[in-house]
C-alpha cells in the first residue's frame, strides 16, 4: 500500500515555466518547477524574519514552506535525461536559516568558467536551489523551529524527495553532487557523512519527509554521491579550542592586539590537544596526527598549496621575501579596495616553483591582519561574561522556546546571564553534570551537526569528496577542514578526496569552477551509469 505522505510528494513534470539564460555567449531554454514543498507537514515561519537592510526584518511571501522548499532548474540538454547528476546547492551562511532562492534567473548570462551555476547548466546538470530551516528562523508561532538539528534534517529529506521521485524527474538521483560554502560547507559536509542514519528517523518522521513509513520505518535512501564542501564551519563542539589553540600556539593574538580575553583564551585552547588526540588520525604519510605535529602538518599543507598554485600556470607568482600581496577584497554593497601586506612569512624558489620556507607565526598574523579575528570564545559567545549581542552560532541550539542555550563545556560553565536558561548559574549544574542526564538533547544537537561523529562509522558516507579552505581564511581553524580530510581519508568508503587549502583563497567559494567541475566529470565517468548501478530503496 503506497505510503499517503509520499502520495503527496509526487512530482508533477508538467508544472514548470520556461525560461531562456545565456551562457558563455549561447542562448539556453531552461524549465523551472518552482518552490517544490519537499514535506507533507512543513513548518510554518512568520512573515517576518530577521535580517533585512540595517538589522532590520525581511518580509517572506512563502510562509508555509519556503524554508522548505526547493526550485528545480533543467537544461534543455536535460530534458528527458535520467542519467546526468543533480547539483544540490544549499545556500547558508553562519549556519543561519536559508529561505528559498533561485541562483537561475530568467534573461541572466552566465560565465561557465567563473559561474558554478553556468558551468552545472553547460554540463547538463539538473540544478537545484535547496532552503532548509537553521538558526535565526522565526516561526509563526513564535519559537525557533530551526534549532539543530533542522538544517540537515530538511536537507536530508530534499535527498528523499528527489529519491522518491527519481523516475518522473529528469537527472539521477543516485548522482547527487552537494555544494555550499561556510555553513553550506558544514551543512554538505554532515549530510554527506551521515548517509541513511537512523538518529534522524524520528526528526523526519515529524516533518513528513518521504520514505518514513507509519511505523516510522525508513523506507528511502538519504546518502548523496558527493560533496563539493568550502570553507565547512563544522565540528561546532570543538571549534572553540580549535580556534584558540591556532591563534594561540604561537601568540598570534598577542602579535596582533586581538587578545581581550587572555585567560578564556588559554583555558579554551588547553583543551584542544586532549581532543586531537583522541581523533586517532594519520597523514597521508602514516605518521600520526596529533597537537604536536599538527602546526607541522598545517604548514605542509600551505606549502603543498603554494607549489600546486605556482605549477599550475607559468603566469603564477609569489612575491618574494620583502615584497608584498596585493590583496583585494570587499564587502556586499562596498567597492572592492586593495591593500598592500609584506611578504616575511613565504620563501619562493622561482625557477623550480619549490618553497623554501615558511614562518609559521609570520603566516598566521599575516592571516589575522586581513580580518579581524574573532572574538573569545570563537563561536559560543552568547552569554559567556556577559556577552549577549554576540552574533555566534549558540542560537543553534537549545529548545525552539529558548533564545540560546550554550553548548560548549567552557561556555556552559561560564556562563552568568541570569534567567537565561543556559550555564551552570542557571541550573545549578555544571556541563558534565547536565549532559550526563539522559533527557539533556544539546549534546545531541552537538553531534547531529558533526561529521566527525559519522565519518568511519556505520553511516552510507558519501564516496566522493571536494573539500576547499583558503589559505587566508581566518573564520575558522584550518585544524578542522584537515581533520575532516584525515578522517575522510581512513574511511574504506570514500573512493575519491580531493582536499586543499586553496592557495591565497579567503573565506569564501566556487572560486575554481573549472577545477571542481572537472573532478565531478571525473567521478561521474569513473562511476558509470546509475541506471545499471542504483541500489534498492
């Protein structure tokens, strides 16, 4: 008997409008189903949401599920296909709430060499625009139906929408290829590891997404063939010491008077090695990872960048020891400006394109000049000595009837805003004690959005992977994007990683389409037909 939730999935192939876009100069039909409800039971959000002009509010015309929804958009080279991948982009940043967008519009012309939009459209790739609920969003009646772990749950069941739907849909559902940047990043990257997980049954089951049976059953597959991840603000549980140990271990803080909070800042980062540790990693050369060898391992990893930018084209150049970047950048709204920082930290052999040198604590400040560092702690702020206009992440967790419940040890138990309902001054616990308690859920909120927690387990990880962080990227610890590349690399599942730190890339995405679009060709040729491949729900 088919499942009445799923019935009210289906998708209707006629209900699409055509649009026309150019790309690289070519005119092309485009058919756009728009704002597809991917759950029987979405979560109504109120009209007005936060973060309009000047700290304002937005006005949202679709409060039923347009934090639910996606828009589909097929090539005309598409029409009718069921073997070309499906690009999956999530649109989030800082983890906040992403209300449904659409990245193809009607009369725009795209560069497939600068545009992942326009390079996923020329290769034929059906392409989705993806909303899911997070942090920040309001409902309508009131609470924060965003809480973790509703991000990957709604992203989860846009997976099992497309799965149920496979064979009216053109494009391959069992070619899913995941892209987002910085909480997309991190959003892309727990999907992708956490494939199929029964933890998130129950959550599923609540919103009505396809595939759940009425005896809560899993019937539908949510794993993803890859992921495309930049810049993943990910592992939230240890962000905060990974990021003070990095701008601590060689007093990178203190270098650049960005240390307000000397004491939290070295009782935070003391926490990092014990949990590195732990992780059990190895680089590629077998030797072990740990907090010792990680500044090592992280300079490795700069040098391998800097020598795979300067062979990749002749054009390619450092400047030498004394000379400076010219960095340009800018802010939405703003013209770009560039400014000038010496080169004192990077050593260049021009004619055989080899590093010499780095200076490890010279590079760091030369990261942390360019943008501001954040404050401490890094991203569990929000009532942490009196702190409560911090924007970081702590709204992602906690009850939907709770502005913010801290959900780091350290935060927790320092903690002093009272009548806030988080810390040890509110509940008289400390942040063992209260998570030791079986009804505590922010600890399992902790782990729903990790992948380090998934990675090497049972769960179906994606087999492909395309992981990016720039070299300049101060949001967060380069510790955590190379700690989810060595995990990647020890699980027997992932066929194909492909991780860098992008050579002077700040915090930021798809700045190298033509080389991420080159590897999902790759991973798609090697992978052959999914019609002869596909695995049974």
């Amino acid at each position: 008997m088919a499942d009445v939730q799923d019935a009210a999935l289906d998708f209707d192939s006629a209900a699409y409008t055509t649009i026309t876009v150019q790309v690289d100069g070519q005119p092309m039909n485009v058919r756009w189903y728009k704002e597809i409800c991917y759950v029987a039971n979405p979560v109504a959000a109120a009209a007005q949401q936060p973060g309009g002009p000047g700290s304002g509010s937005t006005t949202i015309p679709n409060t039923v599920c347009g934090y639910q929804s996606m828009n589909v958009f097929v090539p005309e080279s598409a029409f009718g296909n069921q073997q070309t991948p499906v690009y999956f982009a999530v649109n989030n940043s800082g983890w906040k709430a992403s209300y449904i967008r659409a990245s193809v519009t009607s009369g725009t012309s795209y560069n497939s060499s600068t545009s992942n939009v326009g390079a996923a459209l020329k290769a034929g790739y059906v392409f989705v625009d993806v909303a899911n609920r997070s942090r920040g969003l309001v409902g309508a009646d009131g609470t924060a139906p965003g809480k973790a772990p509703a991000a990957v749950v709604d992203a989860k069941a846009a997976v099992r929408y497309l799965r149920l739907n496979d064979a009216a849909m053109p494009g391959s559902a069992e070619r899913i290829v995941i892209n987002g940047t910085s909480g997309g990043g991190a959003l892309v990257s727990i999907l992708g590891a956490s494939g199929n997980s029964a933890e998130y049954t129950p959550y599923l089951a609540a919103i009505g997404a396809a595939g759940i049976d009425a005896r809560g059953r899993s019937t539908l597959r949510d794993d993803v063939f890859a992921v495309n991840a930049y810049c993943p603000i990910t592992d939230l549980g240890n962000a905060d010491a990974a990021y003070e140990w990095l701008y601590n271990a060689l007093g990178t803080r203190n270098a650049i008077g960005s240390n307000p909070s000397p004491e939290d800042a070295a009782a935070i980062a003391a926490q990092f090695a014990a949990y590195e540790n732990s992780l059990g990693l190895r680089n590629p050369d077998g030797s072990r990872l740990t907090a010792a060898t990680l500044l090592d391992t992280v300079k490795k990893e700069v040098v391998r960048s800097a020598e795979i930018y300067l062979k990749a084209d002749p054009a390619h150049a450092i400047p030498p020891l004394g000379g400076t970047f010219e960095i340009t950048s800018g802010g939405p709204g703003g013209p770009p400006s560039t400014k000038s920082y010496v080169n004192n930290w990077i050593d260049v052999d021009t004619a055989t394109h080899e590093v010499r040198s780095v200076d490890m604590a010279n590079y760091l400040v030369f990261v942390a000049t360019q943008a501001t560092l954040k404050t401490t702690p890094a991203f569990d702020a929000v009532g942490v000595n009196g702190n409560t206009t911090s924007g970081t992440e702590t709204d992602l967790f906690g009850p939907p009837t709770q502005k913010y419940m801290n959900y780091t040890e350290y935060s927790w138990n320092h903690n002093d805003v009272a009548g806030d309902g988080s810390g040890l001054d509110d509940t008289g616990l400390t942040w063992k004690q209260y998570t030791a308690k079986k009804t505590t859920t922010v600890d399992d909120q902790v782990h729903l959005i990790n992948p380090m927690d998934f990675v090497g387990t049972s769960a179906d990880t994606a087999p492909n992977w395309y992981v990016r962080n720039g070299t300049r990227d101060r949001d967060t610890a380069f510790t955590v994007s190379l700690n989810l590349d060595r995990a990647l690399a020890a699980d027997k599942q992932v066929k194909d990683l492909d991780y860098q730190l992008a050579w002077n890339q700040p915090h930021a995405g798809n700045y190298d389409v033509p080389e991420a679009m080159a590897w999902i060709a790759d991973i798609v040729n090697e992978a052959g037909n999914p019609l002869a491949s596909r695995h049974k729900g």
